[in-house]
C-alpha cells in the first residue's frame, strides 16, 4: 500500500465491513431476481418472492447497523453525510428489486416477456458493478476500479432506460388490454428505477472520490 | 438544560419558530386531507380543497421566509444546507397532499375507497410525527424523540407502500374501467408519495443529528 | 468589478465554461423541442429527434467533460460537490428533453395538443432562466439576476405542474381511448419532469449562493 490514504483510514473495522455485506446482500437478491424473470409459471415463484422479501428485511438490518455505528463513532473514514447517503442509496436498489418482484406477484404478471428478462439481467449486472465498486472503498488504492464501474453503471442505466422506453411503445403497438399495458408498465418501470438507484450509488461514490482522491 | 448544545445554538428566534409554523401549517393540511377522504359526496368537498390550496400557499410564503432569512444570516443553528434541505422536503409534504387533493378534484374522485382513506389516514399520522420531531430540534435536549419519530415515519412509509401497492393489485383484480384504474392508482400514488416525502424530512433530520449530536 | 468574490475565483478558466455550454446546449435542445411540438405531422419530425438525440449525447460529453476537470483541478471556485450537482441537474435536464421527443416518437404521438405545446414552451423559458442564471455564477456580481431567474423558474415549474393536472383530467374527461390516455399522459408527463429538473438547477444555485454570498 502506498497511497496516502492508508494512513487516514487504516483501521476502520465498522464502516466498510458493513458496506460489503449490504452490497453482497444486493447480489443475493438480484440472483434470486434473475431467477425469477427466467422461471416458467409451473416453478416455484412464490419461494422466490419470499426470498427476495427476507433479503430486502435483511438489508434493512444492515441499513440500520450502519446508521447505528454512525450515530455512536467519533472518526469515520469519509464524510458522515456520504456513509448516510451511501448507506440510503444502497438501500433504495433493494427496495426497488423487491418492489418489482412485488408488483409480479400482486398483479398477476406470470408471462415473462422478453423486456422484462433483459431488464432483470441489467439489474443484476447493475448490482454486480455496485458489489466492485463497494469493495474497493475500503483503501481506494484501485480508484480506476471504482472510476470503471461506475462508467459501467452509467451505461448499463442507459440500456434499461432504453428497454424500457422500447418495451412500452411496444406494449402500446402489440397489446390491445389497456390493463395488460398499465401492469407490465409498472413492472418494467420497477426494474429500471431498480438501475437508476445504481445509479445514484455511482453518484454517490464518484462525490466521495471527488471529496478525497 | 444541560446539554452542550445550548452553548452552540442557545438563541436562534429565526428559523426554529419558521420550522415549527412550517409543520404545523403541515398538520393542518393532514387535518383538511382527512376530513376530505372521509368526507360523502354531498358534503362541500369543493371548500375543503380550496382550504388545502390555501394551506399550501401558506407553506410556500413560509418556505420562502425561511430562504429569505438564510440569505440574510450569518451564523446559523446548522449547516446552511440541512437548513435549505429541511424547508425543501416540508414543502414537498405540503405540495404531495395539495398534489392528491387536487387529483381527487381534477379526475372527478368522487368515491372514496378504504385504500385512499387509509393512505390519508397514513399521511395524518406521518405529518404528526414531522410536527413532533422538528419541534424538537431547537435544543436538541431529547434527540430520542426525534430518533423515535423517525423510526415511526419509516414505518409509516412501509406501510404506505404495502396499502398502495395491494390497493393496485385490487384495481386490477376488481375494476373493469381502465380510466379508473389510472385515475385511482394517481390519487393512491400522489398520497403515498406524501408519506415518502415525510420519509424525506426525516433523513434530513437524521442527517442532521448525525452532524451534530 | 467590486465584489469580495473577484479576489476568491478571479481566474477560474475551466469550470464555467463549461456549465455555459451545458446551458447553452440545453438551449439548442429547447429550441428543437420547441420546433417539435408546433411542428405539423407532414413535417419532418424525424430529424428533430435526431437532432435532440444528438445534442443529448453532445450534453452527455459536457458533463463528463466536467466530472474529468473536477477529479483534475485541486481549488475549485465553488464545493466540489455543488459542481458535481450542478453538472448532474443540467444533464437530468436534458435527459428528460431527450425523454420527450423519445416518448412521442416511441409511441407514435402524431397529434400534438395544445398542453403538449404549452410545456414544450414552459420548457423552454425554463432553459432560458437556466441559462441566464448560470452565466452569472462566474462572478456572482449579479446575483439578483441569479435569484430573479430561480424565482421565475419555480413560477415556471408551478405553470407546468397546473398544465399537466389539467391536460390528464381533460385526457380523462375526453378521451375514450385508455391506451391514449397513458400515452399522452407519459409525454405530458416527460416534458413537466423536465421543468422539475430546472427547479433542481434552481434549487442547487440557490444553495451555492447561501454558502457563497
């Protein structure tokens, strides 16, 4: 290690350890999520949806154990402000995850549509690039990791907007039940939110790196 | 008073009295929004929204007495930003509940479901608790009570999201109309988005602690 | 120039041309859209989506353009962080331009109403207000021009709000077709979030100046 900050954040053993597992957290739910959208209605989706649940209580867990260190540390490795809003932006991707295997379940969306799968597969790459980029917090020694992943995020944000933008003026074309239109929208409009919050974690790390790199 | 704050922040007569009347002015929006979605069709529903347009006129002049303080002050009892951040996400609340009684007006709403009264009922209790817990940062003395408060907006957002989200699926099950199902799932979504905005006021909150506690 | 600022950022070559040529770029946009919704069917509308296509990747490389000065440039002449805002709203601005004439093309809105025309031209004197008011941050000598500007902004932003209450409950009054309704109603939509992006502008200059002035 030669960069300088190993000598300002040499030894939190609160903070990133948490960060990780919220982050890792992400990836179980987003796996379970692709599960979903690639399941066939005769599976067992009902098991999924319950673990995506527990997953999304659980990350609430982790959300409130970092609120909590924060509220009792002194030093913090970076500014309280940016654990806080770390900590909420992270929380936000599990909602939305659990938010769109929500709306399947509760309005009976039991054909996966091919819009729907591609936008599980980009949340899913969305959370993977969070879980890199998380890690490399601890000692910002691969800044250009964390720099790469967010471009990554950034761009995988761009084609689900761009899937999702397709997938409706399709409904709009191909499905003639104005009901049919109204679920499947919100159901693709949760996923995508799902990757716009990857986005916010980007925003939220590049103004960490902005602050101390 | 024997915390450290009343050393700090011991005689702020600008913006804590602005923040209290700003969630007050809260309260009595929460007041008029529950005897709107509790009101029958014959009552004088029109005298009611114009009270909450009123109300949020009133809250406007409010924020913009706490904005116009801010560019006259120098020292201030917190960051200048958590100030702006706090007098933003109250005004949120107020233009969300003015946003779902204009709804119910402009989409001819006339049947008030147990959803809609429920969500109202929600958005009272979430306005209550901004009330307390604003009330409270002027010396800081009972921070639990602000952390309680909190604790209970994010319970209330939960629940929120769960009665809306079910109310949709029961549209979808039970409603034939497709414009009803639109118009109410924009009522039930303006009133649920009330309840994030309270959640709003309460990261600020936290985050201010975070800051200064 | 007589200003305390002229002494702290006298010099600052990099920054601000750049946010005025994110503004002025949002300006292109704005005249585009503008084209647009007053064009007539027959016209040829799709070169106004390209164009708006290609000044939004144009925007995309100013805001990177800015990120990249940020993570060189050690003094910048406001917070890092209000730059990374302020770049981040001017391009949510512009996505949501973008957003507009994406969602007519997409879903085949030939027929452009007269609130469809309404917050195309709300757009547009919000981009204006944008711009008048980011030319002036560079030496904050006017900053009455930068207030005057957020002020108009948030009585343009509240028109847009009204334009797109009324227009839905109109849709929903007039309009038999279901499908229709939710196509309208997400352009509508578009171009109205893209005036709440102008209050985000607004909103993060009004904070630069409380830190600032």
């Amino acid at each position: 290690m030669n960069s300088i900050f190993s000598y300002f954040i040499p030894k939190d053993k609160k903070f990133f350890p948490l960060f990780e597992k919220a982050s890792s957290n992400l990836m179980d739910m987003a796996d379970k999520l692709e599960a979903l959208v690639n399941s066939d209605p005769s599976s067992d989706r009902e098991k999924l949806h319950k673990e995506i649940e527990r997953l999304e209580q659980k990350g609430d867990e982790i959300t409130h154990a970092i609120y909590l260190e924060l509220s009792k540390t002194f030093i913090t490795p970076f500014d309280r402000e940016d654990i806080h809003q770390l900590a909420a932006a992270l929380d936000d991707i599990a909602d939305y995850i659990h938010g769109s295997s929500n709306r399947m379940l509760l309005y009976n969306v039991h054909l996966m549509t091919e819009p729907v799968k591609k936008l599980g597969e980009l949340v899913k790459e969305g959370c993977k690039e969070v879980y890199k980029a998380v890690s490399e917090l601890k000692d910002l020694k691969n800044i250009r990791v964390i720099t790469d992943s967010c471009v990554r995020i950034n761009s995988i944000e761009n084609q689900a907007d761009y899937v999702f933008d397709k997938a409706v003026g399709e409904l709009f074309d191909y499905e003639e039940d104005a009901k049919n239109i109204i679920k499947y929208k919100e159901v693709l409009s949760a996923l995508e939110t799902a990757t716009d919050m990857c986005e916010d974690v980007a925003n939220v790390m590049e103004s960490i790196l902005v602050k101390n790199a």
